[in-house]
C-alpha cells in the first residue's frame, strides 16, 4: 500500500471517528485499516494476519462479492464488542482500485446512539398506541355506563355541549314497578343469591324495554321505572309501554314456574305531561318529574300482585287494542277520585309478534 503509506491520504484516515479498512478481494485479508476499524474489529488474539471474516462477526464475503461485481455497493449492519460496550455499526462495502489493484474499501459508522433513537421512538409510539388504545376503551367504557344512565340523545347533548336542557313532554307514559315482599325476601335469602337475581331480572326488564322503544329512567331498590314517548316523543307511546308491562308480568310468571322463589310484581301505568333532566352535577342521574310519574307510583300501590292497573288517560289510548278489566272508581292519594283499568292483555287480532315475548 505505497500509495497511502506515508502519505497524506493516510494520515487523514486515521483522523477519521468511522472505520476505514482496505480488503483483498482474494483473499479479504486487510491491507490498511484505520484505528477506528482496528480498534472496533481488533484481530482476536493479536492475530494481525487475519482475514477480515474472522475479525468480524457475522460477516458473509459472498453477497459483498456477488454485488461489487455487479458494479453495485453493499450495505449491512455489524455488531462491535458485547455487553454494555457493544456498538451498532452501518457498513458498506465497495469496490475500488488504488493504483493498478482493486480493492475493497470497507467503511463502518458508529450507529449506536441513532439505534438507541431509533428504539427509544419505537418504544414511545408503541407507549403512545397502547395509552391510546386504553384511552379509547375507557372513552367507551365511560360512554356506556353513561349511557345506562340518561338516552342517548341527552347523552349526546350533554356531550357536545357540557350541559343538558331540561325538556317538558306534553304526552308520555310512565311504568313503576315494585315487587311485592321483597324486604322480607332480601332478609331471609342469602343476600348476594337475592341481588342476583334481582339483577336478572331488571335485565331482562331491560331488554324488554329497549325492544318496545322505551328508556328504564332508574332502580331504587326493588323499584323499576321506565318511560315511552321520551325523549323522541312518539304517537304510541302508551301502547309500547303497555306491551312492556305485559312481558314484564309473563316474564315473571315464566320464571316462577321453573323457580321455587317467586318474584310478584306490581305495575302502575299513567299517562301525562313529564318533564326530562339530568340532575346532579358529580353523579349524574337522569330523572322524569310530573303528575304521571306520581300517578303511577299511585296505581302501583293500588294494584294488586302481578297486576298491571292503568289511569283514564292511558285506557283511552289503549282501550280499543288491549283488554282491560274496569276497576270502577278509587280515591287516590293527591289525585281524589280516579277511574282505574286492569291491563289484562292485548287483544288477539291486535296483538303485536315479537319472538320470545
């Protein structure tokens, strides 16, 4: 290597933080290399004769030889040192001639602090994927338990806007349903079987209620409330809620009949104005006020085990499609004198299919 050796070329070489090797073709033993090369692919044993596959790991003469024929460079990735100390180099390999030989010049640059960018990004974007993945199924974990508590429209609005209009409904119907002894079911029962099966129920209720387009407002207790016509008002309010109470009832009467525990309800149904709100402000609740929810609560009491008994607004709606049994008159509470319907069923040519109810 007269041409480098003792001249400048060399000396700028040496200066150099990449490594810089000249390798035989025929032979790849190292003809000149820089010290950052020597220092990186240092021969193992002080073994300066060899050959530049045994001094660095992993590396493979034949696709190097195979593409600086093709007139073409090739890149590849070399491990220097191990442990802690362990070095990530970028090298690349190409042909060239130095006087009257051709060689091959091998150039290593140190890529670790890049690697360790490039890993430490990785890591960050995956955090940031999986953050936002978790983020997303607390968004709809959130939604839904918000959406067990208020319709979606009011869910919506209150999304949008932050806050939530109350709403006053000319017309809606309103179903309270109580069941009867459960005090004394809840006390002599092991009281997790009891809320268990409470919860069975109120979701089957639930389902019940959904399927006829109607909204549970709330549970206290043993009590189930549920409203139709609110909040997209509709023509036939009444009738879905009627058709809820009645699965409702047979939904029981199924039950019991396979169960030695007997659950008995009492539903009242009124019809009137109601106003819907979100109250609270820390826990949100969305609650009907208005004669008809007192109403309701009102005809509940006066019914009798797993009866459905409806006000005069509510047979007027109903009567010509369901049959209803005349109670006559009944002094109610804050309401006087009412004249109060049994819900028997719809009438058979009126009756609306729905599989399993």
């Amino acid at each position: 290597m007269t041409e480098l050796d003792g001249g400048h070329a060399r000396d700028v070489l040496q200066t150099l933080d990449s490594g810089v090797a000249l390798v035989d073709p025929d032979t790849w033993s190292v003809v000149f290399e820089n010290a950052s090369f020597f220092t990186w692919f240092a021969p193992d044993g002080g073994d300066v004769d060899a050959a530049l596959p045994a001094r660095m790991p992993g590396f493979d003469p034949s696709p190097v030889a195979a593409r600086i024929a093709e007139g073409r460079a090739h890149a590849f990735e070399a491990t220097a040192g191990s442990g802690a100390r362990a070095k990530t180099l970028d090298v690349v390999a190409r042909g060239c001639r130095i006087g009257d030989r051709d060689l091959i010049i091998i150039q290593a640059t140190d890529a670790t602090k890049r690697r360790q960018a490039e890993a430490m990004l990785d890591s960050y974007s995956k955090m940031a994927e999986r953050n936002a993945r978790d983020l997303q199924r607390e968004k709809e974990r959130v939604e839904k338990l918000l959406l067990n508590l208020m319709p979606r429209s009011v869910y919506e609005e209150l999304k949008q806007y932050g806050v939530t209009t109350p709403q006053r409904f000319d017309s809606a119907s309103v179903l309270l349903l109580d069941f009867v002894g459960f005090t004394d079911m809840a006390l002599s029962r092991d009281p997790a079987a009891t809320i268990a099966e409470l919860n069975d129920i109120f979701s089957a209720f639930d389902r019940i209620t959904e399927l006829f387009g109607g909204e549970r407002v709330k549970t206290i207790g043993d009590a189930y409330m549920a409203v139709a016509g609110i909040p997209e008002p509709t023509p036939d309010h009444a009738h879905n809620i009627a058709r809820c109470a009645i699965r409702m009832r047979r939904y029981l009467e199924r039950r019991n009949s396979a169960s030695p525990e007997q659950w008995r309800c009492r539903i009242g149904i009124a019809t009137g104005p109601v106003i819907g709100s979100i109250v609270g402000i820390q826990k949100y609740v969305y609650d009907v006020f208005g004669p008809a929810v007192n109403l309701a609560s009102r005809l509940e009491g006066a019914a009798e085990p797993m009866q459905t008994v409806v006000d005069a607004a509510t047979y007027a709606l109903i009567g010509d499609d369901f049959q209803c049994a005349d109670l006559g008159d009944q002094d109610l509470k804050g309401f006087g004198i009412q004249r109060l319907w049994a819900l028997e069923g719809e009438r058979p040519e009126r009756e609306s299919f729905r599989p399993g109810l």
